[in-house]
C-alpha cells in the first residue's frame, strides 16, 4: 500500500520541494482512467471550462438568471455538498435547473477528505463526537484553525472505521443523485501530511505520520471500488511542494486532480515551485494523458521577477492574497490584464482531459458574475488538438503547439503568449 508524509511544516515554505515516501506496489493494473461521461463530451475544439461555486441563498438571495446563464456555459461545475443539510440548501435545485439549460454540463458534489464543514453543530459531530481527532497535548477538538470560521471545523479521523464507511457512503450518495455527475474531493494535503492540527493529534515522527496514513489508503481504495465507476471522482490533489506533486495519489485513487494555488512562493521560489509543478504535468502528457484536470487560475498578479520591485500580490504557502482592495471594475480590469498569462501556463500544463477555469473567487456573494466567471472571446475561438507534449526550452520556459494556437511561456519572466492562427 502507499504511504506518503510530508516533513517539517516550516522547512517546507523554504525547500524546493518536500520528500515524499513511495512504495511500489500503488502502480496497480488497474488504475482508474477517465470515465466514459468526459470521454463523450470533451473536446479539443476549444478551451472547455471549469468552475467552483457556491451561493447561500439566506445571505445573498436566489441565483439570479445572468449568474445561471455563466454558470451553464461551462462543461464542468462544482458545487457544494448536495447531501449537506445546510451547505446544500437549494443546491439539487440548482443542478437540475443547470442541467435543463446544458444537457452535457458534468456536475461534482463536494467532499473533504478531513475538515467537516458541518461544524461543532453539524448533526454528524453530535451523534458521533468520537469521529474526530483531539490534540495529543491539550485533548482538545483538532480545527482547521484560529478564525472564527475555521476554530468551527473538526477534523475527521479516518482511523475510525466507523469514520470510513460514513465518508464513502457519503460520496455514494452523491453520485447516486440526480443531475450530479462526481465529487470532488477536497484537501488532500492537509489529510496526508505533517499538517499542524493532524501532526498534533497523530503525531509528528515519520512513523507515526506513515501509521496514520494507512487507514486514509483504505478509506481511498473503498472509495474508489464502491464509487469509481458510478462517477467522476477528483482530487484536489496535485500541488508543487512535494516530489512528485502528489501525481501518486492521482494515480491510484483518483480520475484526476483539480488544481488551484498553482502560482505559490515567493518571488524567489516562485518559478522553482511552478516549474516543478508543470513538469509533473508534461509527464502526465507524455504518459498518455488519461486523468481529468480541472485548473482555477486566479487574476492576481505574479510576484514580480526576481531583480524588479516588489508588487501588490503577496504570495504565500497554500493560498494567494492580495495586498490592495480593489474595486469590482478595477479587478476586472487586472483579470482581462493577466489571462494571457494564466492561460499560457493552463494549457502548457494541459493534459487530454483539460478543464479551464479563471475567477477572483468561488463564493457568488453579490459581486458580478463577471468576476466568478469571466466571459471572454477567446472562449469560442478555435483551439484544437495539441501536437505534442508542451517542450522546455531552458529552465523556466516553455512551448507548446495545439493545431489552432501556439503557446509560449517564460515563467521566470512572468511572461505567456498565445498566438491564435
């Protein structure tokens, strides 16, 4: 069975990458492949589109119909957790109305592997407050965290069986629903590695880290033999601090990986970290490409390359924050600036079953549409098939050919261009 940890929370903002541990035996024959829903419907023909959102419809009011209209342009959708009692507060409703508008659009679920959003309040928590993990040093409940909304979420212990068989009936009966499609499943790195809250209630050595782990391969392998070929099952898997990118856990368990937080690091560690990233892509290409890719590129702008002053954006760990309020015509303003960019390192990374998705969030709160899910005409423009692998021409800079659109990206420079022919 496969065991991975990730070392040391500090040393990992600093390293290159962090050390992951690999046995054999995961390269099974029978490792899942894309499912014959995505084999029909995808194309090359243009940039097929992805996008995650959510709405509370107690705060924000019902979805309006320019919000549904973008939302059933796109060919894959995520939305919250359908089975959720509050989280998927009218969200059956939203799948089937997006499904009358777009008969082919692939609707996901949502699951996280090891925060429950339901919260100390959820019904889960209250009739199992067993399922979840404690502090090793203080006993208390382990959180996502020091707000006020993550000091909320428990952490699922999957050593738990009990914990297991909930967490893939869940995912069951997501993709036994109507109109859903898949799940995505959230969280992979805060599940599998030295993360501080699970660190703290399973323990921090190599050996305990890789004890902790075995129960989670179970939950995945279950998961995977009861719900695999029922639907569409990705992970939020694939990120550029590991050796491998986590491409082992895709490999194994998973149809394929949505990515976000591509752009990481600092100016000085940002080429470093994407590079590596891309890298592992151009390997899942020349392998054949058999896994789904589903990419949210965020309209920040890069750090500024090395040698330059610094910008607004600060980039940090495992998320991307501005350092300057915007307003919403402003923002819109940097996202048409840097699509070019985002999209050259989209579809240089791209494998056969590409999905694209570009938005200042994922949370339709009242701002415009247009923020959540930009409009652009290079959306209909011709993209077709990719001629090859993309090629590294040096370091941090890369090419590629599709038969309508050559694609050039030199990400040390913070520079991408498509050329249209």
């Amino acid at each position: 069975m496969m065991k991975a940890v990730m070392e040391g929370g500090s040393r990992a903002r600093e390293a290159t990458s962090v050390e992951v541990t690999l046995f054999d035996d995961y390269l099974r024959p029978d490792l899942p492949r894309v499912p014959e829903i995505v084999k029909k419907t995808y194309t090359w023909n243009r940039i097929s589109r992805f996008l995650a959102i959510s709405k509370n419809p107690d705060r924000f009011g019902k979805w309006t119909e320019d919000e549904l209209s973008a939302l059933a342009r796109h060919d894959i959708i995520q939305l919250s957790t359908p089975t959720d009692p509050v989280r998927g507060k009218g969200v059956c409703d939203l799948a089937a109305e997006l499904k009358r508008r777009n008969p082919e659009i692939i609707i996901l679920g949502y699951r996280n592997l090891i925060l429950d959003y339901g919260s100390f309040d959820g019904e889960t928590f209250r009739n199992h407050p067993d399922w979840y993990l404690r502090d090793r040093a203080t006993r208390k409940y382990s959180v996502h965290g020091n707000t006020p909304a993550k000091a909320k979420r428990p952490l699922l212990d999957t050593r738990n069986p009990e914990v297991r068989e909930w967490w893939v009936q869940d995912v069951n009966r997501q993709v036994s629903l109507p109109n859903f499609d898949g799940v995505l499943i959230d969280a992979f790195a805060k599940a599998i590695t030295s993360w501080g809250p699970r660190r703290r209630a399973v323990g921090g050595s190599r050996e305990e880290l890789l004890e902790s782990n075995k129960p989670l391969h179970l939950l995945l392998e279950e998961s995977l033999r009861v719900n695999g070929k029922q639907g569409v099952i990705i992970g939020n898997a694939l990120r550029s601090v590991y050796t491998d990118c986590l491409k082992s856990y895709v490999d194994a368990y998973l149809h394929g990986s949505y990515l976000e937080a591509v752009e990481q690091k600092t100016p000085e560690r940002y080429h470093v970290h994407l590079a590596h990233l891309i890298d592992t892509c151009v390997q899942m290409q020349q392998e054949g490409g058999e896994k789904l890719m589903c990419i949210t590129m965020t309209p920040l702008d890069p750090p500024k390359a090395l040698g330059r002053s610094s910008g607004e954006a600060a980039h940090v760990y495992d998320e991307v924050k501005s350092g300057t309020k915007l307003s919403h015509e402003q923002t819109m303003e940097r996202m048409r600036k840097n699509f070019e960019y985002k999209l050259a390192i989209a579809l240089v990374m791209a494998s056969n079953y590409f999905y694209f998705g570009y938005a200042e969030g994922h949370i339709a709160d009242g701002r415009p549409i247009a923020l959540l899910a930009p409009d652009y005409p290079e959306f209909e423009r011709p993209l077709g098939v990719p001629l090859g692998p993309a090629v590294k021409t040096g370091p941090y800079r890369y090419e590629r050919e599709f038969r309508h659109v050559a694609v050039q990206l030199d990400i040390a420079a913070r520079h991408g261009q498509i050329t249209w022919r």
